[in-house]
C-alpha cells in the first residue's frame, strides 16, 4: 500500500469528490493494520458479522483517542447489510478481504472528518459538527435530511457517536449511490408503479 493516495482512492470509491486528507499517522496505521487484516483472511477468506465486530474491536483508532468506538453485533451486521447494497454484493451478509479494504478506507476518512469535528473530544456530534462532517466527507444533504439522520442514528440529546456515524456515512453513500443509478438527468427519479 506505499505510495498509494487513500485520500483519493477513498473518495472516488466513495463517488464523491472528497477534500479530506489523511494525515501521516492514519496512513502509517492503515499500512501496519493492512499485515493484520492479511492473516486473519487467510484464516477466514469470507467474514461474517462476529468476525467483524473482532476485527474493528481489536483496531486502535487513533484520531479517536481515549473515546474508542466500540462495535456491537448489531452494529457489524448493518454495516455488512449496508456493503451488500453498497458493493451490489449477493447479500451473503459476508465481506472478503478486497471487499473490506474498501470498507477500511472508508473507515479511515469517517475516523479522520469525525476527529477534526469533535473538537471537545467528547466522542460526540452535534447537529452542527455534523453538517461539518458530512459536508468535508464530500457529502451533500440538505439540513432537513441532516436533521433526519441525527433523530435516526443520534442518541436521547442529538448527539451521534462514532458508530453511529459510520452507519450515517455508508446510508447516505448508498442514498447517493442510488440516486445516480436511478436517475436519468442528474436532477431527480422517475419511476414507474412496478419500480
């Protein structure tokens, strides 16, 4: 993976037009996570939600600091929904590693716009950082749709942790994903009763 720009690569995966990039540190952490994530492959070639939550459990997310995300069984088995619509997968619910080096980038940039919002270190968005967030990740919503998502993946005081974060992040690359498979002007989705 040396010499390789994640920033970008990330954004055109993410068919954004991205204006983070990734700081030193985050790339040098992916590069030593990248040996990790071979090894466990090799030993599962196809990983499921348990072997997941394992995996982004044992990662130390280091723009995160003392606030490490931790990722539930439920919150594992949708994000692998998630990819399957994403990635147009067969909805196996199972990711292989070329599947999850994506989801990692992803990961990476999520981990990287949150860290510069979240300027109390309180693990914690809200409704503004959001908008900050979603924006620099090169995502368009509209503050209705913004607000949407924050009563959706927020907590009790529309604040949105990490995980929940990532859940936002891949709903609305789907959303986005979506609308250009579907539409045929670029400016909105005609559909037909059976679509």
């Amino acid at each position: 993976m040396a010499g390789l720009d994640t920033s970008r690569e990330c954004g055109s995966e993410l068919g954004n037009n991205s204006r983070v990039v990734y700081s030193k540190e985050i790339v040098e952490q992916n590069e030593e996570q990248n040996e990790f994530f071979t090894k466990f492959f090799a030993k599962y070639p196809e990983i499921n939600a348990i072997q997941l939550q394992k995996i982004l459990n044992r990662m130390t997310w280091s723009s995160l600091g003392s606030k490490q995300p931790f990722f539930s069984f439920d919150a594992c088995q949708g994000i692998l929904a998630l990819l399957d619509v994403s990635f147009q997968l067969n909805a196996s619910g199972t990711v292989s590693i070329q599947e999850f080096r994506s989801l990692w980038k992803q990961l990476m940039l999520y981990q990287e716009v949150f860290h510069k919002q979240d300027s109390s270190r309180s693990g914690l968005l809200d409704w503004v950082q959001l908008q900050a967030v979603v924006m620099e990740a090169g995502i368009v919503l509209g503050d209705d749709v913004c607000q949407l998502m924050l009563l959706r993946y927020g907590g009790p005081r529309l604040q949105i942790d990490f995980v929940s974060f990532v859940h936002l992040m891949l709903r609305a690359v789907n959303m986005e994903n979506v609308f250009q498979n579907l539409t045929q002007d670029g400016k909105g989705i005609y559909l037909q009763k059976p679509e």
